[in-house]
C-alpha cells in the first residue's frame, strides 16, 4: 500500500498561483484550492495565502471552474485590483 501524504508534506508547486505583481489565471488557483482543501488546511489559511475571496474559494470549491457561474469574472474583476489595475 502506497504511503499516505500529510498536510506537511504536500506542496503547491507555484504554477503562478501564489499572488505577486501579476494578474494569476484561474486554472491553476483553483487546483492548488482543492489540493490544500484536501491536505487538511482550513479555508481561512487558504483564502489569505491566495488571496482569493470567499465566494470565489466557496464556488471553486464546490463545482469545476468551467461551470461556475460568474467565478471566472469575479476572479479576473478582483485579481486586477488586487494588483492595483483597477481603483477601489
């Protein structure tokens, strides 16, 4: 049988998914969502690592990305302000 990964062990291998001075895509957040989700860290940690909102988080959680409603907008809306694109 196979070894079991922890939460320590697993690593979001930055894919442009931490945030910086650029505006991130949402494929690969949304991956790197569900692999810490699914290593044991809480939603609190995981939305201020990312950066990523609550709805967003709660969306990309819930369904795929391509079928979320108006996850993709919000995300581009909020990544641009984040980077400062767009004023408060």
């Amino acid at each position: 049988m196979p070894a079991r990964k922890t939460a320590d062990s697993l690593e979001v291998k930055d894919k442009g998914v931490m945030p910086g001075k650029t505006v991130r895509s949402l494929e690969p957040v949304a991956e790197a969502i569900r692999e810490m989700f699914a290593a044991g860290k809480d939603a609190e940690t995981i939305q201020q690592e990312l950066a990523v909102s609550e709805h967003v988080f709660r969306e990309l959680l819930s369904h795929s990305y391509k079928m979320v409603g108006r996850a993709p907008e919000i995300f581009a809306y909020q990544e641009k302000m984040r980077i400062g694109e767009l004023a408060d």
